[in-house]
C-alpha cells in the first residue's frame, strides 16, 4: 500500500513511524507545514514530522496554501498513492486533493467523534472535565471532520493528565489504530458508519482569552482550564504575570485519585475545609507543597508555576523564594 503522510506536529510523528516500521506500507512522501522561526535565535525550524521524513529520506512538501498550490498537486498525482493518511496536518484539503488517492483519504482524530470536532479535541475535553476520550480513524471529507468512521479506540483520563501527557498517550493509541484501520480497509473488512451530526460538539482553536484564569469560576473548572490549555494559562501576581503550569483541586472528592506525594493534603482537610477568603487569595501555605488558593468555590493549589522570564518551578519554590504570605491575592 502507497502512502503519502500529511502531518506536522509531535502528535503525528508515532504515526508516521509506526507505517515506516511495518513492510506492508510504502510512505511514498511527506507533506508538512512550512518551516517556522523559534527559540531565542529566531531560527527556522522544521517541523517534528519533517525531521523524521528527512531521517528516512522521504521526499517532504511544504506548501503554504496546499489548496492553492499546483505544483504540490502535481506531485501528489504524481505520487499515485493508495492512501492519504492525515494527522494533524494543519490545513485543510480540498476535494480535489481528497479525489487523487486511488483508495482514500483517512485521518487520524484525536476524540471519539462525533464530539470534538475542530482543531484542538484533546485540549477541549480536558476543559470540559471529560473523564474519557480516544481516536478516531475516519474517510476525510471536505467538511471539518464530519466524515464516515472507521475504528475507535478509547483512552482514561486522570484528574493530573493535561494537554501534553493526554496526547503523547492518545499519538501512540493513533498509531496502533490506523495501522488496524488500513489493514482492514486493505482487506475489505471495515465498514465506514456515518457520523450523527445530532450528537456532535465542536472543538476551536485556543484564543488568547482562555488562557485568563478569573478566580471566581471553581477550582476544578480552573483546573481543568489550567491542564487544558497547557501551559499557557496566566494570572497576575504582585503586579506581573505569573504562568500557572499545574494545579491540583482539594476536596474530599479527589482524594482517591491523587499519588502518594499529595495525599499530605488530605491529611490537612480537618484544617484547610474550615479556611475561606476572597477569590485568588492564598489561604494557606503548605510546607512541601505550596499555596492553596480560595477560588468562587473550592480550594486550588498551585502546584507548579512560572514568573515571567523566570523558569518553571514548583508551588513550593515559588512559595519560598517570593515570601509567598496568606492573604495574598491572584489576579488582582
């Protein structure tokens, strides 16, 4: 089976390596997103998917406009493909491209459609507070993720997962299943199930708003918008902004589903439960572990942060090294 791959970021990469390890497929090219500039040098950068290509010698596109850009369709003909299969490319495809594989166009999405449609499935399931999620493989269409389904494959997902550990789980999980799902459409054993446009949810892109953390909203809403939109969420402090990178909600109801350096919180409950103040004021400091803050309902505790220009540290360093005191307000 001839494949052309079209995907960029890390999320992709145990795909394309997963179809480079099994002999039965032949990756006959690589499309990806141009190059972008990064890091304190400013330089252009390729993206994850591009350097596994070049490591294997696969032929790499980087168009633009892929819809726009005839030569890349040329070589796509060219290339006479069995399969297109997508992950995470970052731009959308034409029909006209959708129409060049001989067999089909399938990608591998990142939630158990028909919920979570859109750009970013894994970063808005952990804000919502999903306790599950998956992949699904489906025939691309030219709407945005609304084609046929082929496999599914569902994942947990713990109250300290965030964005990052949820899809470095969920790639590899996407890589077993489109490895199963090209076997079957090879075979003829699959068959595709339309999707219910009744039950579906959307997932858009990550605004710059919805990394404000506003201290009214509860503690586990906040954290699930911390581990969300990791680690970009931000608050002030002391007048500047202060990066939340992980938190952890307190409450007898999380207990259970915390590891053994944070059950030392519920050994305080007796204490902290009777503590109260005003939304983002630090109600109490907890040696080894850092600040628990009051929240419209709930208490959070800042387990990890980051100052601006400053690196990450844990809730305690931060706690220790600013002379973090109670009574002190978040987001002021």
């Amino acid at each position: 089976m001839k494949i052309v791959f079209f995907g960029t970021p890390d999320f992709a990469v145990p795909t394309l390596s997963s179809l480079l390890s099994h002999p039965e497929f032949e990756v006959v090219g690589v499309v990806t997103q141009p190059d972008k500039r990064r890091g304190r040098g400013n330089q252009l950068m390729p993206s994850p998917v591009k350097d596994v290509a070049l490591n294997h010698s696969l032929p790499v596109l980087q168009p633009q406009r892929i819809k726009k850009d005839a030569e890349t369709i040329a070589k796509l003909r060219e290339a006479e493909a069995d399969v297109f299969v997508v992950v995470a490319y970052g731009q959308i495809l034409s029909q006209e491209i959708l129409d060049i594989p001989s067999l089909a166009c399938v990608n591998v999405h990142g939630s158990i459609l028909p919920k979570y449609r859109g750009a970013a499935p894994i970063q808005r399931c952990l804000f919502d507070g999903e306790k599950t999620t998956g992949i699904t493989t489906m025939l691309m269409d030219a709407g945005m993720d609304t084609g046929a389904m082929l496999l599914k494959a569902f994942a947990g997902i713990s109250l300290l997962d965030n964005a990052d550990s949820l899809a470095d789980r969920l790639a590899e999980v996407g890589a077993d299943l489109l490895i199963e799902t090209l076997v079957k459409l090879r075979d003829d054993k699959i068959e595709a199930v339309v999707q219910d446009d009744a039950e579906a949810t959307y997932a858009p892109m990550i605004k710059s708003a919805d990394y404000v953390l506003d201290w009214s909203k509860s503690a586990i809403d906040l954290h699930n918008q911390v581990r969300g939109f990791f680690p970009d969420c931000t608050t002030t402090f002391r007048g500047n902004s202060l990066k939340v990178i992980a938190t952890v909600p307190v409450g007898p109801e999380y207990w259970l589903q915390l590891p053994p350096d944070l059950r030392v919180l519920e050994r305080d409950w007796p204490v902290l439960a009777q503590l109260s103040g005003e939304n983002g004021e630090v109600v109490r400091v907890v040696k080894g572990l850092g600040a628990i803050v009051q929240t419209g309902d709930g208490l959070l505790l800042l387990r990890e942060v980051q100052l601006a220009g400053k690196k990450v540290q844990s809730g305690v360093d931060f706690a220790n090294g600013t002379r973090l005191a109670t009574g002190e307000i978040f987001g002021s």
